[in-house]
C-alpha cells in the first residue's frame, strides 16, 4: 500500500522520532505549527478517525496512551490540543490516522 505514515513507521522515509512502543509512532510535523507539533500515529494503517471500529479501538486507545507521555517529554506542563483532522471538510491530507499533538505556546481560541 502506498501511504506516506506508514512509510515513515517503517522507516523507509525519514522522520524526527520522538516516541515509538509496540503499537505507536510519533515524529515531528515537516511543517510545525507551533513550537511542539508532532503527529502521532498507529503503527497499524487506519485511514482516518472516521474508520475507527470497535475492532481496532484499542489500537487507537494506544495512540491515547502515547499521548500523555509524548507532551510530558516536550515539556507541556501548561496544557496543550490534539486535533485530528478528517476526510475533505476537515482538510485531511494525509489518509492515516492521525492525532497532532500542539503545545509550547498559548494557542488561539479559534478552532477552525
Ligand atoms: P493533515 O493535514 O491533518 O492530514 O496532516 C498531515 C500533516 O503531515 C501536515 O501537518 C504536514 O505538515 C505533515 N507532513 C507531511 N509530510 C510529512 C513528512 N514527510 N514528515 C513529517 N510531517 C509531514
Ligand atoms: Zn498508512
């Protein structure tokens, strides 16, 4: 299958790793956002967060996990926002789930 996030968990292209378990990568976005800004993805394709089953819910409950972990390595003591965009409205342009993780300054009120 070609898809970018799974190349980049397996390696075949390269990405700033900033966390890696059984089920879950993490690598910083090429075009950060704000000072943290990191994707973190299952190692397991999931097209977006509109595939999700009761079937593969516990390898996103994973990503989840990663999460808390992730934000305390890069220092977000003061909070920080997930988002994870889907499909053509939610401009989604990378067709694998995944969960931005923002942080390392106030963030704007505007979430669109
Ligand atoms: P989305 O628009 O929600 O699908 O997010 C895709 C994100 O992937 C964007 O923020 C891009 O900057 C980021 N991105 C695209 N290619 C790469 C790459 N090779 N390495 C790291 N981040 C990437
Ligand atoms: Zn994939």
């Amino acid at each position: 299958m070609d898809c970018l996030f799974c190349a980049i968990k397996d390696g075949q292209i390269p990405s700033q790793k900033v966390y890696e378990d059984e089920y879950v990568y993490a690598f910083r976005d090429i075009n950060p956002q704000a000072p943290v800004h990191v994707l973190v993805i299952p190692k397991t394709h999931i097209p977006s967060a509109d595939a999700v089953t009761e079937e593969n819910a516990p390898l996103v409950a994973k990503v989840f996990c990663a999460i808390p972990k992730i934000a305390a390595a890069e220092g977000l003591t003061n909070g920080y926002r997930l988002i994870s965009n889907v499909g053509k409205d939610g401009c989604q342009t990378v067709p694998h789930l995944h969960v931005h993780l923002l942080g390392g300054m106030k963030l704007t009120e505007k979430m669109n």
